[in-house]
C-alpha cells in the first residue's frame, strides 16, 4: 500500500473509531420519563397534536414559563419553588425538548410554537396571565403576547432571541451573528449527522459552561439531565430541524405592544449578548430593564432566588 493512501485509511480509521466513541442511541421516552417525570406534579396533556409534558403548580394568579432551546421545564425548578407560594405556575416541555418530544410533522417555526402554547393553556383552563420566556421561549412569548395581547397580562423576556441585527428586516435566526458552536453543527448539511447520533458528554458539558457564567453550577447532575433529555427519542432530530427553521421577521412590530414588560439579561450572556438588551428595551414602549452583571444565557436557572423576587416585585405593580 501507498504511504499516502495508508495514511488515509489510517485517518478514516480513527475517525470511524472516535465516532464510534461518541454513538449514542437514542432513549426510550418511558425510560427517561421514569427518571424525569417522577415528581407528582408532572402531568401529560394532548393538545395540539401533541403530548405535552407539563408542570401545574401552586395557586393565584397564573404565571406561564417557557422555556429555551436543548432545555426543558426543569430549567424554572427554583422558579417553581420561589413563585408558587404566591402564583398558579405552569410550565411544560416545548416540542421538540424535554419530555414532549418532537413535533409529528416537524414544525418548529415560532407561530407554531405560539399556536401550540395556546392550545394548551385553553386545555388547562389558563385564561389570563404573566408570560416569561428564555432564549427561544423569549421568543416564543413575545410573539404570543403580539398575537394575543388580551390574554397576557405582563410578559417576561429573559435573554429572549427573536433580533438579528445582520439580516434586518429579511428573516430571523435564533441568535443573529453570535450563533453557537452546536446550533451551528447542526446547520452544516456535513455534519448534522453527528449532532444527530453522536452525544459526547464533554459537548453538552461545554454548552452548559458557555451558557452559565458560574461554572461551577454545572454539576453532573445537570448534566446528566440536559444528556438524557438530549437523547429523548426524536429530541436530537428536532433540534436539527429547530436549529434550521427560520420564521418571518417581527421584531419590529414589537414598537406597537403594550403589554407591560420586564427585560431580564446575563451582563455575561455570550450565547445572546446583553447589547441585545438594548435594541429590545429601544423598541418595548412600556418595559423595564434589569441586567444582572454576574449571570449568563439562563439567569433564571443560574440566580432563581434573586431573579423570582425581582420578579415578584414587578408582579405586585402591575395593573389588575
């Protein structure tokens, strides 16, 4: 043999052999949902077509959580703790994440989203409430708040995306030119196939460590939840197809909501940089801003004692 050649058969070896390293089949949704759904107050409920994982917790007026991309319910678990004592919190899995899983006919544009969150408050009797979301769940909420202001009676935006500043007014992406590392894998057309199969712990590890400013709070606990959740059957194809959905550009239109609205931002976020904090509090006619110098991407998750009373606070000054 060739040197030349033997040095590419001793190359597509290794790389066979790394990928092998990194093959994980996906899980079954009755194994990880026996670990992850085993508190009381998971429930499943159909709407939408969907079998949505969701969380009902507590008693008052309601406040609805939405989650970001790769995470799940689970990220308001200090939330959940922080806020029930005082509100009827509802949280659930978004399709594509978590317990849900994927959408059957992979739809993850964002007024999907919206029409799957409301079918699911109507199924659940929520008529009217304070709205939060991180990341893509920011997203999500305002789009939801754009589309059904009557029903939102304030709304919550941590680190949300839904403003590119490189395409204007074209189209939208999850994160403008700051786009991560895995969301950009999952883009490539060579090597989606990994994100699909492969699930390195040390990726999902780095990804959490991007996301949260303090590392040490990246335990292997949470780990091993966000790697279970990950390889959820269906989670890693739809997390492909959400990474290359794109959904008409709205930001713009945010200049004509009232609703009153509370920007919570990581003076850390790397994932969506706190500059964005700006456009968003530049274009929101009726909000407040906190930034929070010492947090990241999730400062719900990261900071959830210091965030919810924040929170709590603008709450008790809103309208009834």
């Amino acid at each position: 043999m060739r040197p030349a050649n033997a040095v590419i058969v001793l190359l597509v070896l290794l790389l066979a052999g790394a990928a092998a390293t990194f093959i994980r089949t996906d899980l079954e949704p009755a194994a990880v949902e026996a670990r992850y759904a085993a508190d009381p107050a998971s429930a499943f409920v159909d709407a939408s077509g969907l079998r949505v994982h969701v969380r009902d917790e507590g008693t008052g007026p309601a406040v609805v959580l939405l989650h970001g991309t790769g995470a799940s319910l689970h990220a308001w678990d200090g939330w959940a703790e922080a806020l029930q004592d005082s509100f009827r919190v509802v949280r659930f899995d978004l399709a594509g994440f978590g317990l849900t899983g994927p959408h059957p006919e992979r739809d993850y544009r964002i007024g999907t989203y919206v029409d799957a969150a409301a079918a699911l408050l109507d199924a659940l009797g929520v008529e009217r409430f304070v709205l939060a979301g991180n990341s893509l769940g920011g997203h999500v909420a305002w789009r939801y708040a754009l589309a059904r202001p009557e029903e939102v009676r304030g709304l919550v935006l941590l680190d949300p995306s839904g403003y590119d500043p490189a395409r204007g007014d074209s189209a939208d992406t999850a994160f403008g030119d700051t786009t991560p590392f895995v969301f950009r894998l999952a883009r490539s057309p060579l090597l989606a196939p990994l994100v699909r199969h492969a699930s390195p712990r040390f990726l999902v590890e780095e990804s959490l460590r991007d996301v949260f400013a303090d590392d040490s709070q990246v335990t292997p606990a949470l780990v091993d939840r966000y790697l279970a959740l990950q390889r959820r059957a269906g989670n890693r194809q739809a997390f492909i197809d959400r990474a290359r959905t794109r959904s008409a550009y709205r930001f713009d239109s945010l200049r004509t909501l009232l609703t009153p609205t509370l920007i919570l931002w990581g003076g850390q976020d790397t994932w969506i940089p706190p500059a964005y904090a700006d456009a968003f509090a530049e274009v929101l006619p009726n909000d407040s801003l906190i930034v929070y110098p010492g947090l990241g991407h999730v400062p719900m998750e990261e900071a959830p004692a210091r965030t919810a009373a924040d929170v709590k606070r603008w709450i008790s000054m809103l309208p009834s």
